[in-house]
C-alpha cells in the first residue's frame, strides 16, 4: 500500500511538474520592423517633420538630396523657367540625387516625406522610388506643404507605383507629438 501511494504522488508531481512547465511558455518576442524615414526638404520644414517622425518611430534616417542643390531662385515657383517650374512641369523628370540608401534591404517600412510643389511630390521622390528597391516593404507618405492637403500627392504616388505596399500617409504641418505618436502607433 505504502508502495502504492509513493508511485501515486510521484505520477501526480510529476504531471503537475508538465503542467507548471506547459502554462510557463516563454513570451513571445513582438517582431520588430526596421524603419527608415527618407525625406527630401527644400527649406526645412520637411527636415524638422522628418526629425521628429524618426524619433516617434525610432527610425533611421535619410535625407533624399539633390546631386546640384535648389537655389532659392530655382524654388520661384512664380517663375516658370524656374528649375521646379520646369521639373514639375515634366511628369518624367527625374532630378539626379546624391549617394542611396546602401541597405535599403534592411528595412520593413519606409515612411518618404517631401514638400508639396504643384499639389503633389515634388519629382525627386520619383528618382528615390525608382532608385530603390521598395517592393514588399510598407511605404508611408508624409508632407508639408503651405495649402495644400496630402490627398492628391499620395494618389498620384499610389498611381505610379502600384505594386507598393502604400499605408495612409499624412500632413505634418505642425502635428504635436502625440498626435504624431497616436498616427504611427495606428499605422
């Protein structure tokens, strides 16, 4: 009998041994995406933007810029012998840019800001889209503009590169930082 109940205790402790070992799964590690924040800023209002989105998103960052700079007669918009005049009015300009993303590879999402010329991105977003290998990534447009909403540029974006994985981007005109954290966190 003694025998007995020795070889029932050890069954059970070693059953509630599995059992305590079973409920104890280790946690599960949340995947976490690498993220890029690529901007191309004119006068600096997008660069201030871009800044603070790679801190809310904890994002690295890259500034998309141009092989010859923007000179503030090139950015006369009233000129339309202006360089932007006459990039935007060219749906195939492709403005040469400086250096690339080398690891471009490495990141899950990338958020591409710019200011809004002519109510959409200006052509130099096109040369970095085009530039890059962005297929199966997450890509979020962002913009500052003056007037203008971010509607027709992500549109236009979408249009010209269908096969990307386009998320709801945003204007971030002087977006406080909780809003800008509520935005990302819902992404």
């Amino acid at each position: 009998m003694k025998k007995i109940s020795l070889i029932v205790c050890a069954v059970a402790a070693i059953f509630m041994t599995a059992c305590a070992q079973q409920k104890q799964k280790p946690e599960q590690k949340q995947e976490t995406k690498k993220t890029l924040v690529a901007y191309f800023s004119a006068s600096g209002v997008t660069r201030n933007a871009a800044q603070q989105l790679a801190e809310v998103a904890d994002a690295d960052i890259y500034e998309i810029q141009p092989e010859v700079a923007y000179t503030d007669a090139d950015l006369d918009w009233r000129d339309k012998q202006s360089r932007s005049s006459v990039e935007m009015a060219d749906p195939t300009s492709r403005p040469a840019i400086k250096g690339k993303v080398d690891n471009i590879a490495d990141y899950d999402v990338v958020f591409i800001g710019f200011p809004i010329w002519w109510y959409t991105a200006p052509t130099i977003i096109n040369t970095f889209i085009e530039a890059n290998d962005l297929k199966g990534k997450t890509v979020i447009p962002f913009a500052t503009s003056g007037g203008s909403t971010i509607d027709k540029s992500a549109e236009d974006l979408k249009k010209a590169y269908p096969d990307l994985n386009w998320k709801e981007g945003k204007l971030l005109n002087g977006v406080s930082k909780e809003d800008m954290e509520s935005w990302v966190k819902g992404l």
